[in-house]
C-alpha cells in the first residue's frame, strides 16, 4: 500500500513569497490533516478535512494560509506572503475516517522562509 | 494551544536499559496514540490506546493510560540505538492535539 505523499521536500524561499505544497493520501483515505511542526516543538493541525469538507480550521492563519482538498483526494497547502516565522517543516496526514483513528504521516516538506 | 505534555522533554539512557516517557492531558478523550519521529522524517504510528483500556503492548512497548489522572505513559523495554527518537503522546478526538514530544537518546 502506497504511503502519504508530498511534495516539493524541500523548499527555500523569501519572505513575502508565496509557495505551495501537494499532498496526496493514501487510497480511500476520507479525511485530511495539514500540520505545521516547528523545530522543537510537536505539530500543530492547521487544517483538518474531512472529504473535501473542512471539519476544522481554527488554527490556520487564514490572512496568509490557505487550503483546498478538490474532488476529495489530492490537497494543496498555500501561504501568500510567506513571513519568517513559516519556516517549518509541514506535514500531510491521513485517516481512514476519523481523528479517532491511526493517522498516517508523510515525509513533510521543509520550507525555510528568508 | 498543545493539550498534550510529554515528560521528561529529553531522556538518554545506555542500550539494553528502559525508557519511560509519560503524557498528560487536560480534557476528556476519545483515545490517546504514540508516534515516533526520527529526526527529519514524518511521524510513524506506534500504539493507540482507547479511553476504556488500561494497558496495551506492542513488542518492546507497552502503554498504559488512566484516566482519572488524565495521563498516559509509553514504556520501552531493552533499548536500542535505532530507538533513537522524538516520542509524542497525541490526544484523540474531534481534532488530534500533539504534545511537545520526548527526545530520547540511546548510546550504543
């Protein structure tokens, strides 16, 4: 079985950039999770989709982050303009249904803002 | 805010030795997972434990969880050096919360 997908791995930019990441999840996976995980620190969801629905977005900063889960497989992660403190490594899970359940993560991307 | 707190934040102990890792948690859960994450990779799942349990083991680890002290530990038995890691205690439930993680160390 096919693991949780991401790209790019890597990923410098400047401040005020913007930049995207792609997620695609395991096969039949209904629900979505975007996480940013800073150096040191545990991740944190930014957005949780469940389908191509959200079911919780409180924490993504939604003046610069934006989300979108088309067709209900494939997501994209977008920050316009990207600020110092983004430099994270961003994450990409899934579930079968549910937060309840085994969440299986990707291998992240790694963006440094400059 | 992170509704999970891992304790101790850092933990190195010799190969063959245990390591125990606790968790604790503010408000009621529907289950509470472990993952490992080896330094520049994602997270790999190790034990979800749900709210009626008391005990689970996987090979080398065994995981216990009360309720009634909202707390959880993961015990390592007979370390390795592969075992080398950041540990996180995850609260399960409408939304999954990360603590901050257990670095540990195992010297070969």
């Amino acid at each position: 079985e096919a693991g949780v997908a991401q790209s790019p791995r890597y990923k410098i930019i400047e401040k005020r950039q913007s930049v995207a990441f792609w997620c695609n999840p395991i096969s039949g996976h209904a629900t979505l999770y975007w996480y940013q995980q800073i150096l040191g620190q545990g991740p944190k969801l930014l957005i949780q989709f469940q389908n191509n629905g959200v079911v919780d977005d409180s924490q993504l900063p939604k003046d610069r982050f934006s989300a979108e889960r088309l067709k209900g497989v494939d997501s994209t992660l977008k920050i316009q303009p990207a600020k110092l403190e983004d430099s994270a490594v961003y994450l990409c899970a899934s579930s079968l249904q549910s937060a309840i359940e085994t969440q299986y993560f990707g291998p992240g991307t790694r963006l440094l803002v400059l | 805010s992170q509704q999970g707190e891992e304790d101790p934040q850092a933990l190195s102990i010799q190969e063959g030795e245990n390591a125990t890792m606790n968790c604790s948690y503010k408000t009621s859960i529907n289950n509470l997972q472990w993952y490992r994450q080896n330094s520049g990779r994602g997270l790999v799942h190790l034990i979800l434990i749900r709210s009626n349990e008391r005990e689970k083991h996987s090979g080398r680890l065994r995981v216990t969880l009360d309720t009634s002290k909202k707390s959880s530990s993961l015990l390592i038995t007979a370390s390795r050096a592969a075992d080398t890691a950041s540990y996180f205690c995850a609260r399960g439930g409408f939304k999954t919360i990360f603590g901050a993680g257990t670095r540990l160390f195992v010297k070969a």
